[in-house]
C-alpha cells in the first residue's frame, strides 16, 4: 500500500501546486483513480479510498468536507467513468467541458476553490445571455419557484412574454411569490398563473418536507402535498422550462416528456441535488429529443462553500 500512497500523493500535490492546462486535463483524473484500483485490485477499495481521504485532508484540509460525502463522492467518479467520459462527449461548448472538469477534480479533493474556480454568480442562472434568447410571445414555465425571484428576473429579462407557469409547493414560499409578483410587477401580474403544487411524472400526492429555500418531497416529509405532470396541467405549447426541485427534477421531466419531444422549449434544470443528476439528467434529454445541444453552468451561492447550483440547458 506505501507504493499507492506515494502515487496518490504525487498526484495531489501536482494537483494542488501545478497549473494544469484544463483542455488537455480532460479525464485524466478519472482516469488515474480507476488506474490504481486496478493496479492495486488485491487491496479492498475502503483500503484504498481511506488513503486517498487522509491525503486529501493533508492538501486541502478538512474545511466543512465530511469524510462518508467524499468517500460516497470518490467511490461514484470512479465507478461512473463510462456515464462522464460520454457527458464530456455530449457537452457542446469548451466552458461546458471545462465546467464539468472542475466538478469531477471537486468531487475527488472537496475543495470548493477548484469547483468555483470560473463559476458565474447567481443572478445569470437559468438565463445565461450566451445561450438563451427567448422570441416575443414566449411561454415560461418556473418549477420550484421559491419567493418568485427567478420570475422577477425572467420578465426583467423579457418582457413581453405570453405567459408564465409559476409551481412552487411551498405554502410560505408560495404566498411570498404571489405578494411579491403581485406588487412589482402589476401590470403584468394577470399573465402569471400561479400554483400551489409541485411538479412530477403524474398526478399525486406525496410526503413533503417544508424548509424553506430547501423544501422537498421526502418519504419523512410531515405533510402531504399535490404534484402534477407539466404534460397533464398546460395544454399550451410552452418555450422556456427551468427546475430547481430538490432531486426530484427527473419524475419532473419524465412527465413533462411530450413538451419536451413536440415543442423543444429551452430547459434550465438542476443537476446537483442527487450525484448522479450530473450525467443521468442530460442522458435522459436527449433520449427524449435528440436534437437538443447540451451546455453545462456552475454558479456560486453566498460564499461558495458549497456545491448547489450546477446547471444543465439543453436548447
């Protein structure tokens, strides 16, 4: 195991004090960490994965990176090489490559400097100006509202909008939304259409987790909540579908799969809060639509000590 050691650590002190040019990076990272558990196939990967936890805290310190989250986070990029070699094939900008790059070095040393290295702020997500420009008359469908600032933005952004779906399950949230809207944006406020549920694969009613910011369906939710398929609730063709809903972004475009195959509105969804989102999501869109171009976005929330806000559009 010393000769695994020495070869880890080489590897994390290049990392750390070598500037390494990211096109020609590419997946290299990926895959070293599959080379060593080959290499060292005898040795158990808990062995191996312990070493590189104990390395890690030695370069990049500790920070607020638990040991079980790296372990799980390590454990996935070296069994989920195929699913990332083929996202990076799909992805079809240099910033999108690039982006995904510094989540997978992220995923294996925990340290949020690398993650939000080139990262945009929040006020640009879901309306990145070099990939959406919406046309007049456009349909806009927000699933997982919050307090509506993602609206105020869009209709600042575009103004002459046809419509715009607001989910949010929410109920604090949810009022907050419709007092907010209905104050500073009144003369437009009648072709908002607001909804009190959340957004699924279909109709039904499931446990829901009230948390603000970070409310979610959760099977230990303490009350119940109504969610619909976009499919079943609008019967317009609609331009524009973003998703933040707290992992449950999938069920939400499972049943959203008929706008999404007959229109190709631009989607702007959520790839962080399951770690498979990050390749299962996009996989899933272009089975849907083929035709679609995929471009990956991370920004920073607060102080960037975190690893929320990793996006997907697909136009």
């Amino acid at each position: 195991m010393l000769e695994t050691r020495n070869e880890i650590e080489t590897f994390y002190y290049n990392l750390k004090n070598k500037p390494v040019k990211r096109l020609t990076f590419k997946l290299k990272l990926l895959r070293y960490f599959t080379n060593i558990r080959r290499k060292h196939s005898n040795n158990s990967s808990e062995r191996i994965t312990a070493i590189l936890y104990t390395i890690r805290k030695k370069v990049v310190g500790e920070g607020c990176y638990g040991e079980c989250v790296f372990r799980q986070q390590l454990n996935h990029v070296l069994s989920c090489e195929k699913q990332y070699l083929n996202l990076y094939s799909l992805l079809s900008d240099t910033k999108s490559k690039e982006t995904l790059m510094r989540i997978l070095k992220y995923r294996v040393t925990g340290d949020y400097k690398i993650l939000h290295e080139d990262s945009d702020f929040t006020f640009n997500q879901y309306l990145d100006k070099t990939i959406i420009d919406m046309p007049k008359s456009d349909v806009f469908v927000d699933c997982g509202a919050f307090i509506g600032d993602t609206v105020e933005r869009y209709i600042t952004r575009f103004p002459i909008f046809s419509k715009i779906y607001l989910y949010e399950p929410e109920s604090d949230n949810y009022a907050q939304a419709h007092n907010y809207l209905s104050k500073w944006e009144a003369t437009l406020y009648h072709k908002i259409v607001f909804r009190n549920v959340g957004v699924g694969k279909k109709k039904d009613t499931l446990k829901f987790k009230a948390n603000g910011a970070g409310s979610s369906i959760s099977l230990d939710g303490s009350t119940d909540v109504v969610v619909v398929s976009l499919d079943e609730d609008i019967k317009e063709p609609v331009s524009f579908i973003k998703m933040d809903i707290e992992g449950f972004e999938l069920d939400a475009i499972e049943g959203a799969k008929n706008h999404i195959i007959n229109e190709k509105p631009i989607l702007a969804i959520c790839v962080y809060h399951k770690i498979d989102d990050l390749w299962e999501i996009p996989e899933y869109i272009l089975k849907l639509n083929p035709s679609y171009k995929l471009y990956l976005r991370q920004y920073t929330e607060g102080d960037g000590n975190n690893d929320w806000e990793t996006v997907i559009y697909a136009k």
